[in-house]
C-alpha cells in the first residue's frame, strides 16, 4: 500500500474511534444511579389470586412501588392505593379485609417524602396496569403534570370495558389532566428503565427493567408474578382481569424467568410478603 492510500485509509479509522467512545458512553450513561423500594401498604389478597392452583388462604400482601434516577431525573413505577377509599373499614373490593397504610397520611406522598421526594420532582411516571392497588396515586401525578408511561392496550381496556368486578375504579385514571404516554409493547421509558410486555392478569400489563450502574439489571415483575413462591414452583399468577387472556399469564410469567437468566438479572415479584420488606429500606440501592 503507498503512504498516501494508508493515510487515506487511516482518517476512517480515527474518525471512527471518538463514534466508538461515544457509543460506549452513552451506553454507560443509560443507568440509573439510586433506586428505592417503597411500600405504599399492604392487602389481603386469597392466595388463588396470587398463584395458580393456590388455595383460599388470604395472603397479607405489600402494595408497592419503585422510585429510580435515570440520567432524566427521577422516575416512578407503580403509585399504590387511594387510601381515602378504604380508611372507612370493610369494602366490597376487598372481601378479606380492608388494605392497611404504614401512615395516616396519604401512602405515596409519605413514601415519596420518606426518600426526599415529591411529585414535582419526578421526571417521569409509569404504571404497570391500572387495577386499584397500582392506580389509587396517579391523581397526585396530574396535579404535578408529571407525563405517565402505560401500555395503550391498557388504558383502552380501563377506560372503555374495565370496572369494579375487574378490579378496576375508573375514577383513579380518568382525571382530564394526567398526561398519558401510550406505548406498544416493549419501550424505553427513560435512559436505564424499560418496559416489558407482560399481558396476562391485565390486558396491558408490563414489567419493568432498570439498569443500576452498580447492582446491575433489576426485573420488577409487578404483576405478572406475584410471589416469590411464583418463582421457585414455577406457577404463575392465578388471576386475569379478561378471562380470553388466560394462556397470557403463563407466557409471560416465562418470558421473564428466561430474560432474568438471560440478562443475570435480579427478578423481583410484585407482592411478595418474604422478599420485598427486604428490600424496601431507607439506604436504596445503587
């Protein structure tokens, strides 16, 4: 080769260098750097509900949340129950007993406050389905104009077909304000958090991935597996809001086993009474 076809041959190559070094840092940007677990309550929930084939032993179960920082800011899955609905006593919504809060204030206000949040400081929002213990806080995220990721699916079934014997209370969704990003399926939702397509117990249901820049890939199954026992007997959720999504639930329950194996990833069920407390304490995680 000549000195001139070399040099010729070599600008590509330094031009390509900075591209490369530009990719891989804005792969290592895309993380989250803290994340927390909250628990916005706790139900009682028969454990057939929870797990297929399970029996009719009422289960006392978390109601939670996450609340991570991307490099966008501060980011919320899940917004709990509205308290105010259930504070009276025994409600036909809840046969076993009415749910519980960890505070006489208002439980994602107080769980946001307790890692030195509030609404208006959230980048972002999502939810996972609309059912009334993921749902009951979105009014607080309209009142901060804070945008809300959810699966388009989803907010079609609540708003058009979903009630009370679905689990659903239109009244937690259907404020004029709140600001709806619909997605299709598996989507970005901010620089280190992912959706994951997981219908089954609700038509639009998704999981969620987070990226830590130290603890790795984190899996919030959220519904779509509920306890920890859903992982180690291998047995899925054992409720749908839509009985025609039935096979869905046992499709996704191992679309998820198989991506946490795939990606190392830590796999954590959504209402788990043995694994979550665990995890739900004030230092977070990075």
């Amino acid at each position: 080769m000549s000195d001139a076809a070399a040099r010729e041959d070599a600008v590509p190559q330094r031009e390509a260098a900075p591209r490369r070094e530009a990719a891989a840092s804005a792969r290592d940007a895309a993380v989250c750097d803290r994340l927390f677990c909250l628990t916005l309550g706790w139900e009682y929930v028969p454990e057939f509900v929870s797990l297929e084939g399970g029996s009719r032993a009422v289960l006392r179960e978390p109601v939670i949340a996450i609340v991570a920082r991307s490099p966008i800011g501060w980011v919320l899955l899940e917004t709990g129950i509205d308290a105010r609905r259930f504070r009276g006593g025994a409600s036909p919504l809840y046969r076993d007993g009415a749910p519980e809060f960890p505070t006489d204030g208002d439980p994602l206000l107080d769980a946001l406050a307790s890692v030195g949040l509030a609404p208006g400081d959230l980048a972002l929002a999502a939810v996972s389905h609309l059912h009334i213990d993921h749902a009951g806080g979105l009014r607080h995220l309209a009142a901060a104009g804070v945008e809300v990721a959810i699966q388009r699916r989803e907010l079609a079934f609540g708003l058009e077909r979903a009630g009370e014997p679905e689990f659903y209370l239109r009244e937690d969704y259907s404020h004029p304000e709140l600001r709806w990003r619909q997605l299709d399926g598996d989507a970005p939702i901010a620089p280190g958090i992912d959706a994951i397509s997981t219908p089954g117990h609700a038509p639009g249901h998704m999981s969620y991935r987070v990226t830590m820049a130290e603890s790795g890939t984190w899996i919030f199954a959220i519904d779509a597996i509920d306890l920890g026992r859903g992982i180690a007997e291998d047995r899925c959720i054992g409720w749908a809001a839509d009985p025609a999504d039935d096979p869905l639930r046992r499709r996704s329950h191992d679309r998820l086993v198989a991506l946490a194996a795939a990606e190392d990833a830590r796999l954590v069920p959504g209402h788990c009474p043995e694994t979550w407390p665990a995890l739900a304490h004030a230092e977070g995680f990075r």
